[in-house]
C-alpha cells in the first residue's frame, strides 16, 4: 500500500497479464453479518481485507462474535443466532456505508427486542452521509432511534435498555429513491423478528441501484431465508425464517473493482507478448450488479469475452466510443466510464446518478473538477455529468489529482496516465484506496508498461558511510519508488565467493582466469529480496552482509570489470514502474546515466567514521574509531582510484554535504530536490 502523501504515476504505454482482484465489499460486509446473525458457524474464503471489512469485523467483535482465522486461510464467524451477548457499546464505523446502514438496523431492532442500547458513529463524511429513511423506518416499527447531532444523520443512539414491542402487522415503508442500502438494511435485519408473522416491506419511490438488492436476497437466500418479491415494490419475509450458516462461503472478486481493469484493456494497447488483460476472481456469472459495466465497456468499444470466474479484455476501437447512458444500475462502476469518456471520440453523458452525491464525496462534482484539470470540458447536473476530452493532444494536461478521501476516485485517475500527450498523473493520498483495494496501485504497476526512459529515477552514489543508504531507502519510501542498494549486490557477489572458495585477495583477482571465475559467478548469483531480508541461495544472509568485512571484500571484487559487467543487468532490471531510487557508486555515473536527478552525497571521513562507529557499537559489535578511519581512507581510495567505474560525482549531479545535518534534513533536501524536477512542482 502506498502510504505517501501523492503518487506520481509516469505516462503509461501499454497492458497486459492477469490480475487477481481482491473479494467484494458489498459481498464481504453482509456475508460477515449474515455469518455473525445465524445460528452456526460459518467459514468465510477469499474475503476483502480492507479499511471497511475491518471495520465491520471490529463491530461484530465488539458485539461478542467470535471470530477466528483457520490455517486454510478461511475466517470463522461463530454466528450470535440472533441473540445479543453484548447488550451495549459504542461503534465506530469509519466511513463503511456497508456497515452503518445494516448495523443500524440489526442493532435497533435487537435492542428494542431484548433491552439493549448501541451508540454509532464514524468519521465527519459519514456523519454528513443521510440515513433519515432508514430511522424513519425503524421508527415506525417501534424501535427507538435518536439521531445524537443532527436529524437524519449519524452519530446515533438505538435502543433504551428497555425491551419494545415491535409493530411488524403494518407494512414497514421506506424509502427506494436515495440509496437501496435503506431497503437492503431491512431486509437483513428483519428476518431477525420474522418468528411468528410475515414481514412486509414497502418501497416509496423509485428503487434506485436494483443490482444491489439482488445481491442482499441472493445472500440471505444462502443464509436459510426466501424473500418474496412482488416487482421491486413489495418485499415479504415469510415467518419462522431463520438465518442458518451455509457452512462455508467464497466471496467472489469486487466487480466494481473489475472496472478498473476492464476499462485498462479498452484504453491501453496490448503490450508486445500479451493478449491484453485477464481479470480472475470475477466474470460473466457474477451476481454483482457492477459486472454489468462490462455491457456499457463494449457500447464504448472494449473487446470482451468471459467465463464463470474470468474476463479477458483487449482494446477494440479506438478511439473508445462517446455514449450517452442511464448509469442507474451502476451507480459505483459508472465512474469508471467517465475516465474512459476522456479517450473517446466526442462528448459522453453518464444520467441518473444522483447518488453519486452521496456517497464517499459528492462524486459528480469531484469527477468534474478533476477531470477538467487533466484538460477536458465538463458540465454537471444534478443527476448527470458530461465529459468532451481534451480537443487535441496539447490540451491534455499534468494533474495534480485530488482524492476526497474516495478510492474511487484515485483509481479512476489513474487511467489517466494513458493520455496521449504522455504527461504523468498526481494521484494525492493514494492509500485511500485501502478503503476496497489495498493493493491497486500495485496491481495496476504489475500489468503496465511504460518505454524504460520514462520511468523515473534517482541516483544517490557517494562514498562509504556518508548515509545514502539510510537517505535513499527513506525517499523511496516517501515516493512509493523502488531501491536498488547496489552496494549490496558486491556484498553478495564477496560473499557468494567466499561461500564458493573463490579467494577475493587483490592479487589474486588481477588473474585473468580467477576474474573470469568471478564474473560468471556474479551472472548466475540466485538472489532473493523479500521484505528487508535478503536471500543468497535460498539462505538468509542479511546479517553476513553488513558486516564490516563484507564491505572490504564487496570493495575488492567491484574493481574487476568482468564483475560489474554482469550485474549491469540485474541493475537495469530494478527500473520498474513506479520510479527507482538507486544508490552505490556508479549510478549516476554508469548505470543510470540518463537519471533526472543525481546526488553526490558525501561528509568528512572523520563524521562518517564516528557515525559507522555508532551504528556498530549500537548492534553491539565492538569498534576502535581510529581503525575505523583508517579502514573507510583505504575504501575512498580504492573505490575512486579504480580503473573501472570509480567513484565520483555523476555529471550534473548535485553535491550534498551532510555533515552538520541529520537524516531527515538530508531527505528534504532531495526530495526538493526532485519536486522540483517534476512538471507538478507549480502546485
Ligand atoms: O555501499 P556499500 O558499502 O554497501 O558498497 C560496498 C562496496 O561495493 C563499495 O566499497 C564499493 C562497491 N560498490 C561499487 O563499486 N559500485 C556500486 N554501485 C556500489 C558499491
């Protein structure tokens, strides 16, 4: 996950290969509480782990759930069986709609059955989030519900410790035309008193977002309960339903998070060796309702096809095709073909989403000032957005993407970085997309290629101890970049000899044989990365590699060319999307030079000394500074005397002495530094 402050995406060229999409959210939060309200426990597979299934599982916990992991990766909910173990607490939500709406109604009517009390809450969006219809209803079933700031809103209070009888003779009436998660709230919660009569709800108004519904009755129907349904008006929940555990349930992929991938395959070519872009975890049998964006994909030209649990996309015509469509029945994936309105051949209208206004942020208005930010011209309405691309290439501009705090609208705009005037695309707080897809972005880079030129990087070479370690490692963190600490590949390359009984004595290594030996010995290296921990033939060799003779050895085997020679690969493979920071010696200089930013890092031998004698004396390992000093002189002299690659400043390179600064210093230096390098450095 990229926990950075923005996300700079290069321009992108093409796509193609698999992506495995992370479990529904819709599914993921009801199946929790369905698993959670039935008697039984259930085993839940492939669930969503994401900010809002986290929170759902937090509430039910908190409620007395049992809750357990099994070694087969399944969740196990010990379901409640409709009782109230926990008669009170306060929740916190966050900003999970899928969990306040239900929540709510479960809770008030639980705690007006059995004499409990529940204070929601979640964070100020969700109190701005209406949930009026939904109080309205559970008040006329006799359930007391005040709503604690504002009427019609959360933060709320359900229940009063006192038991109620509820009045369930009467049709419930609640209101379709705002958001279905009102009627989908009721009929999760209502087969909770459905004992001894039928439970009838009405619809006021126009039923908004059906998809939704279907996925709610198609769920409890797993669950043990049959709703009947006359047209989309009247829903009865025949007596002595009973939610009963399936046992085991799969959650199937996030078919609004499909969208993304789908619309990738429409926009981008194919790269060279693929067939465009599969998408496993969800397909054409999907009970979602989101999967239908797949339809309105095609009408703007995407080549579709799909089975069961796949989709395979590739880019039909081209430029996409502008549309003019009623999104009713896609409120969430719609969003998604107002991104590929800016690759299409005039003007596309989006109608009936009104409850984009509602939701995370108010979506229609912030789709419209984004996207005009890129370059295109767009008119919004109450209900509907209109989206006319940018009219010619220069047009297109780079944009500093605002988020709102909605994942939807950071993974729309990445698509962006397809624009044919290849500028990059500044997704701001891109980890707001943990809300359903923690690893998009990364996804998103596994299938994206990009000419090598344009994905960025930065050197940081400089002599030993100077800190380029520890100052390139925090502005790859910092950027969401790749490092390559290729110091540590000579480290690898003296260890791997030492293991192979290669000696790496100076005079040994000026034999041409015993240099060839160890040039092919560096080409056929077995090395692993994984985490911080670094694996030299399947073993774990971190610790062997920081030692201070790792380092002599490491300086020793760099100065024979046939070694450097064979890492230049391994290096250049550490340029991937989104950027590299890399730090050694010749990076600036050999290996990257074409790098929009270089930096010579250095400090005074006697500062670094008294620095790596600190660093030592912390882990424990006992060092004199004076033989320190003496040891890091003959690393200078021989990593810059060298006949091959020496250490020196890369041409353009900016020299940073930090010497009287600390780390933190030194980071915002560099990434000045590289803001200012960038074409976002106006913002
Ligand atoms: O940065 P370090 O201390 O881990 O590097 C160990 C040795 O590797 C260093 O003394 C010289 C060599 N090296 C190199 O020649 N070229 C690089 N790009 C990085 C390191």
């Amino acid at each position: 996950m990229f926990d950075i402050p923005h996300l700079d995406i290069p321009p992108l060229t093409s796509a193609g290969g698999t992506v495995r999409l992370p479990g529904s959210k819709s599914i993921s939060n009801r199946v929790l509480l369905l698993a959670a309200l039935s008697v039984g426990h259930t085993d839940i597979t492939d669930l969503l782990d994401s900010d809002d299934t986290r929170v759902m599982l937090e509430a039910l916990a908190q409620l007395g759930c049992r809750i357990e992991p099994q070694a087969d990766g399944a969740l196990r909910v010990h379901g409640l069986g409709g009782q109230l173990p926990v008669p009170q607490g306060k929740l916190f939500l966050g900003n999970a709609g899928t969990a306040m709406r239900p929540l709510t109604a479960s809770l008030a009517l639980l705690a007006a059955r059995h004499g409990g009390s529940f204070e929601l809450s979640g964070v100020a969006r969700m109190h701005e989030r209406p949930i009026g219809d939904l109080v309205d209803a559970l008040r006329q079933l006799g359930c007391p519900v005040d709503c604690l700031l504002n009427e019609g809103f959360p933060p709320l209070r359900l229940g009063d410790r006192r038991v109620h009888a509820l009045q369930l003779d009467e049709a419930i009436k609640v209101r379709g035309d705002v958001s279905s998660q009102f009627l989908t709230a009721l009929l999760l919660a209502l087969p909770l008193v459905a004992q001894e009569q039928d439970v009838v709800i009405e619809v006021v108004g126009e039923l908004i977002s059906r998809p939704y519904i279907e996925i709610t009755l198609n769920l409890l129907e797993r669950f043990g309960v049959t709703v009947q349904r006359d047209g989309w008006q009247r829903f009865t929940i025949p007596r002595s339903s009973q939610y009963r555990s399936p046992g085991r349930i799969a959650v199937e992929g996030d078919a609004s998070s499909a969208s993304y991938f789908i619309a990738l395959g429409a926009i981008a070519p194919a790269t060279p060796g693929t067939e465009g872009i599969t998408i496993e975890g969800v397909g054409l049998s999907s009970i979602q309702g989101d999967i239908r964006f797949v339809e309105a994909a095609r009408l703007m030209g995407a080549r579709i096809t799909g089975e069961a649990n796949r989709l395979h996309i590739q880019r039909g015509a081209w430029p996409l095709k502008a549309i003019d469509l009623d999104c009713n029945h896609i409120p969430d994936a719609a969003m998604t073909l107002a991104v590929m309105a800016l690759y299409a051949d005039g003007t596309t209208t989006l109608r009936n989403i009104a409850s984009w206004r509602v939701k995370e942020t108010d979506r229609i208005a912030a789709m419209a000032k984004e996207g005009r930010k890129l370059g295109a011209v767009i008119e919004e309405g109450e209900d509907y957005i209109r989206i006319t691309p940018p009219a010619r290439v220069h047009d297109w501009r780079a944009a500093s993407i605002h988020t709102y705090d909605d994942h939807r609208v950071a993974m729309c705009f990445s698509l962006a970085a397809f624009n044919p005037a290849r500028q990059p695309v500044r997704i701001e707080d891109p980890k707001c997309v943990a809300k359903t897809f923690p690893d998009y972005f990364e996804c998103l880079f596994g299938v994206c290629a990009t000419p090598t030129p344009d994905i960025p990087v930065i050197c940081v070479d400089g002599p030993t101890a100077s800190g380029k370690g520890t100052l390139s490692a925090e502005v790859a963190a910092q950027l969401g970049y790749h490092l390559l600490d290729s110091g540590m590949l000579y480290r690898l390359v003296g260890l791997a000899a030492e293991r192979a009984g290669l000696s790496t004595a100076e005079q040994d290594l000026k034999e041409p044989a015993q240099a060839r030996r160890l040039g092919e010995l560096a080409a056929g290296l077995r090395v692993r990365f994984k985490g911080d921990r670094t694996l030299l033939d399947r073993l774990d060799v971190t610790d062997s590699l920081r030692t201070e003779a790792a380092g002599m050895a490491a300086s020793r085997v760099s100065a024979v060319p046939e070694v450097r020679q064979a890492l230049l690969a391994l290096q250049h493979g550490f340029r991937r999307l989104p950027g590299l920071v890399a730090d050694g010696r010749d990076m600036g200089t050999v290996i990257f030079p074409d790098a929009a930013l270089k930096v010579f890092l250095t400090a005074s031998a006697e500062q670094r000394a008294i620095r790596r004698h600190k660093q030592l004396i912390s882990k424990g390992i006992a060092a004199n500074i004076d033989n320190l000093l003496a040891d890091l002189k003959a690393r200078d002299l021989r990593d810059s005397s060298r006949i091959h690659s020496p250490l020196m400043p890369a041409e353009g390179a900016l020299q940073l002495d930090n010497s009287g600064m600390d780390i933190e210093q030194s980071v915002q230096q560099v990434l000045t530094w590289w803001q200012a390098k960038t074409v976002f450095s106006g913002n």
